[in-house]
C-alpha cells in the first residue's frame, strides 16, 4: 500500500501547520479527501472519516462568520469524530 506521510505533505506544498504538530509522522494511505462543509453545519450521516479534510476559501469564511466559541465547538466535532474511528 503506497502512503505519504503528514509531513511530506507539509513539506511538499509548502504547508503552515496551524495544529496537530506531534502527528506529522501520521501515513495517509487513502488518495480521497473531504471537504468538510456540512460537517461543520452538524451533518455527519456520511462523514469521511477516513479521508484527509481539506479547509478551502468556503468552509474558513464559513467559519469566520461564527462566533470564536461556536467556530471552536464545530471544528472539535471534526476533529473527535476523526479521533473516534482511529
């Protein structure tokens, strides 16, 4: 099974790492990834949690028109359901 890891990534475009800087070793093994745009509104009935989630100009401008607290809140269901199917 071919896989990159987090870092590769990080490196290879030149990535900001905002979170997360302890998984950098982490092997992405899946070549999909997931816009996380419903998810953030409460929708997981057909969440990827397997593929990597990918934040594009859509889903942070989302973001940004929340609230510090309820931005927080909606970015920590992602990331536990993520945690969650590990």
């Amino acid at each position: 099974m071919k896989s990159v890891t987090v870092k590769d990534l990080v490196d290879r475009f030149s990535l900001e790492i905002l979170a997360g800087s302890t998984q950098l070793d982490q092997a992405i093994t899946r070549s999909r990834a997931n816009r996380p745009g419903l998810e953030f509104a409460g929708y997981f009935e057909f969440f990827s949690h397997a593929h990597v989630q990918v934040l594009g100009k859509k889903e942070i401008n989302y973001l940004h028109t929340l609230s510090e607290k309820e931005r927080n809140d909606r970015i920590g269901n992602i990331v536990n359901i993520t945690r969650l199917a590990l």
